[in-house]
C-alpha cells in the first residue's frame, strides 16, 4: 500500500513532456484537399499545442468562408505518452453535385467525374393552408432557403391567395449576444378584407424585430416597422415602434394544466397627417386542471389606444377571436374588453400524437369608443360547445354558440403547423 503511495507520487511529481501534434485528421471534406485544410487551419505536424491553438485553428477555418461549419477537436495518440495529440478536423462544405460530363477525378473502371459546389438554391417548401374565423380560407406555399447567413439563420417567402393575399420575405437569425438572442425582419404585401367594412385593406410593410429569451418561459422584444395603407380610396402611412414581454410555461397549449400566458405590449404610432397613438394589449391566460385530464381555461383580454385610431387599425368584435356566437367583425370602436371560460374535455389517450376533445364555454366581450367607460357598457353573452383536434401539425377547431340576443353561429377555425 505504501509502495502502491509513493509509486504515485513520484509519478505525479514527474515532469510532464510538451504536448505536440502527432497526427491531423480531416472528415467531412469533399472538394477542399486535406493538405489545404490544414494550411489554413494553421496546423504541422510536429508542432506544440497548447491551451489555445486549436480555437485558433477553428478561427482561421471559419475565417476561410469556405465551410458551412467547422469543429475542430482534441484526441490522444498514445495511451502511453500523452504527449502526443491527434487533430480532428470535422468541416460541412455544403452542397456539392457530380458532374459526370466533366471527368477530372478517376474512378475504378474507368469512370471519371467532377465534384464541384452546388450552385442551385437548396430551397425547401411548405405548404400553407388556413382557415380564419371571418376572413376564410388561406392557401399558399413558403419557400425557405437553411443557413443564408450561416448557421441559425433562415430565409423564407411566402405566398398565399384566398382570405389572406401576401408575398413577401422574411429572415430570422438566432444569435448569442448579451442583448438579443434573437433577430427577425422581413417586407410583405398583403391584402384583406375587413370583414365589418367589407372592404379591401392593402398593406406595404416591412419591420424588423429582437427578441431575447430571458428564461424558458419569458421572452421580451422589442421591434419597429414602416406601413403604407390603402383602405375605403385614401392612402396613409405610418412608423410603428414597439416592446412587449411574453410569459408562457404551457407545455401544449391546447390542453395546459395548472399553468399560465400572459402577454403585455406597447406600441407608438406615428402617422403622417393625424395625431401619434399609443396602442396597448393585455392577455391573459390560466390553465386549471379538473377532474381526469379536463382542463378549465380562464381568458381575460384588453386592446386599447389613448386616442381613436383609424378605422383600419381598429379592434373588431366577435368571432372566435373574443366573441363567439356573434360574427366577426359584427362592431368596431376604439377599446376592446373580454373575459371566457372554457372547459375542455379530451376523448383521447394522453399518448396518442393527436389529442382530440369537447368544450364547453361561455364568452363576455364589449367594445367601445374613446371618451366612455368600461363601467357604462353592455357585455354581450355568447356560449356553447364545439369540438377540437389537436396534433404535430394540425389544428382543428369547430364550435356551435349561441349569441345572448343576437343568433346562432358555427365557428371554424383550422391551421397546418410546420
């Protein structure tokens, strides 16, 4: 035992060997030679390594531009002298085609070819198909171009025709700053019907958005955005600046138990020829669980400006955005308030990829101009029941409710996720 101490000791106490470089490996290549990675990775064999050459070879690498991305990692030749390291180089050159016709490469047989870097857009492409309470169905595509500016980053188009005409791009970006971990942009044109006007509303936009993950369930951001509207034959514009916070620790939104939404956001408007207006939004949403998997969800809502804002940027009442069993878009004005409560009942396994399920709820909404009190309006009632469908990628919703004083309507509302 004492023996066993000392030998150790000794072992410890004896002076270590420089590390250098043994070996370099290189995997992933396929149209950069491994002599020219290591050239530009700043690698011989032979040479000393310490704690810093290695993020330096990565550095010099993604320097390069030539890679898509770049790990470069640190294993031991020798078990027995860890001196000796080997250098693993792991690089992803993109998208390479061969070229048959253009035979520089010898293969067995005979066969020679050319690989050569993809010139074509790897472009991808989603469907989109839509269907919004009082504006009707939506179909399109979006096209989206992985890794524009690197990695986390992504580039899309979409079009649609239907409820919802747009074309437009749009980018977005993870980063890891200190202020923004997230950057979105993106310009569109887009036009609706608003369906109390019945009227088209044309939009050119364009805006740009960060956002920063504070926690996993809270996210604030901040954005700014120009417009320029056509709506009822006059033209407007205006600069729209913004922040808002967002907590959400729902796992599935659908079917949330004993947790909590809620979103709080403040924008500033500033138009070309009436007054600026300060528009405020406060949502929030609780999630009880019951008895089995049932769920009680509790909804309170808030939209609202300091002055009256145009006609086109005005809440709309009804629908299954605040009021069901009334259409939407039945009023508008200049602040909206609504409250529901909703009991949903899943029929399905917990398990199951898709979780379909009954409600029951009862709606309280009221909307009115500026200059008015809360206190002095009238809340229209609307209940009912409906069914629901909830998946990976789809979302399903159909109610039948009953307007206190008013009629009875089906609401639909369905969305493809990808």
């Amino acid at each position: 035992m004492l023996a066993s101490f000392v030998l150790a000791a000794a072992l410890a106490a004896a002076p270590q060997s420089p590390e250098h470089l043994a070996a370099i490996q290189v995997q992933g290549n396929i149209l950069t030679p491994e002599a020219d990675i290591a050239r530009l990775a700043g690698l011989e064999l032979g040479m000393a390594i310490d704690a810093h050459t290695l993020e330096q070879a990565r550095e010099r690498l993604r320097a390069a531009h030539k890679f898509e991305s770049v790990e470069v990692l640190k294993r031991f030749a020798s078990i027995a002298d860890p001196s000796q390291i080997v250098c693993v180089i792991v690089v992803d050159e993109g998208a390479v085609k061969i070229d048959w016709d253009k035979g520089t490469v010898e293969k067995p047989g005979g066969i020679s070819a050319a690989v050569e870097k993809a010139r074509w857009l790897r472009m991808m492409f989603l469907p989109v198909i839509t269907f919004e309470d009082g504006y009707g169905f939506t179909y399109g595509v979006r096209a989206a171009i992985p890794k524009p500016l690197g990695a986390d980053s992504h580039m899309s188009f979409p079009a649609t025709w239907g409820g919802e005409k747009r074309a437009g791009v749009e980018f977005e970006k993870e980063l890891k700053t200190a202020v923004v971990t997230r950057l979105k942009s993106g310009a569109d044109i887009v036009r609706r019907e608003n369906p109390f006007f019945e009227n088209d509303d044309d939009r050119r936009r364009v805006w740009v958005r960060g956002e920063r993950d504070l926690t996993r369930a809270l996210r604030v951001g901040a954005s700014a955005g120009y417009q320029h509207v056509s709506f009822e034959g006059a033209d407007d514009h205006f600069v729209q600046s913004g922040v808002d916070a967002v907590f959400d620790n729902r796992i599935d939104p659908m079917l949330a138990r004993n947790a909590v939404y809620g979103r709080a956001a403040w924008e500033h408007l500033a138009f070309g020829t009436a007054a600026d207006a300060n528009r405020t939004e406060l949502e929030g949403r609780g999630y009880v669980g019951l008895f089995g998997h049932s769920v009680l969800v509790l909804r309170a809502l808030r939209e609202d400006s300091d002055v009256p804002l145009p006609p086109y940027l005005s809440p709309l009442l009804g629908g299954i955005a605040n009021l069901r069993g009334f259409k939407a878009g039945t009023e508008f004005g200049d602040t909206l308030v609504g409250s529901s409560a909703e009991l949903r009942l899943p029929l399905s396994s917990p398990l199951r990829i898709g979780r379909f399920g009954v409600s029951a709820f009862m709606d309280l909404a009221t909307l009115y101009d500026k200059g008015q009190q809360v206190t002095d309006q009238h809340f229209e009632r609307g209940y009912g029941g409906g069914v629901w469908l909830s998946a990976t990628f789809l979302r399903l919703q159909l109610y039948v409710a009953h307007g206190v004083g008013g009629s009875t309507r089906v609401h639909f509302g369905t969305a493809v996720l990808f």
